[in-house]
C-alpha cells in the first residue's frame, strides 16, 4: 500500500463524520488552498494537530507519526465530531485494516491493541 494511499485514507476516515468549522487553525495553510476543507476536517475531528500556529505541509510524516494519525482516528471513532462509519465504503474500511496491519508495531507503541479493534 502506497504512502499516498494509507495518508489519503487516513484523512477520508477523518472526514467522515467530521464537523467543518470556519476558523483557520493554520497561518500557513489559506482558505484558498486545495487541502484546506481536508485539513480543517481532520483537524476538527482531533486526528491531525500543527505546532506554532502552522500546519508545516511541506514537511514529510515517518511511520510513527502516522500512526499516531491512525491511533487517533481509532480512538476518536463514533465520538461526536469524530470519524464514523457512517458514509464509509466497504474500501475504506478495508483501507483502515490494512492500514492497522501495516502500522501494527507502530500502534503497539502506542497501546493500541488492533487484535482487539
């Protein structure tokens, strides 16, 4: 699975069930962007988070901050705001297994048991 895959997945679980709020939580990202609706979703669904008032999205993620994305997707799933599986298609909830798979040392890290997901 392609990094581009697993990260697009990851932002579409975010989405769904997501509330869009009008506030811009990134002095780097503007309204006018193509990411910015993906952006303020995930981050109103508590998945993604910047630091210094920035979003840095010329920056690349490794392993583990990816599965701190998918830990947070887990743990805010079917929580008001939060992802749902509600509008999920049956290829995004094989994403995320295959994402939990592939992330699997990462997330024991983390405490996620994914045996038990």
């Amino acid at each position: 699975m392609s990094w581009k895959t697993i990260a697009a997945s990851a932002l579409a679980f975010a989405m769904a069930g997501a509330v869009f709020a009008q506030r811009n939580p990134f002095t780097d990202v503007p309204r006018t962007h193509w990411a910015y609706s993906a952006i303020q979703r995930a981050v109103d669904a508590g998945v993604l988070e910047g630091y210094d008032g920035k979003f840095h999205g010329e920056k690349l993620i490794n392993r583990y901050q990816m599965a701190v994305i998918i830990k947070r997707i887990l743990d805010n799933f079917g929580k008001a705001g939060g992802p749902s599986a509600a509008g999920m298609s049956s290829g995004d909830v094989k994403n995320l297994e295959a994402m939990m798979i592939e992330f699997a040392d990462e997330l024991a890290l983390l405490n996620v048991k994914v045996s038990t997901l």
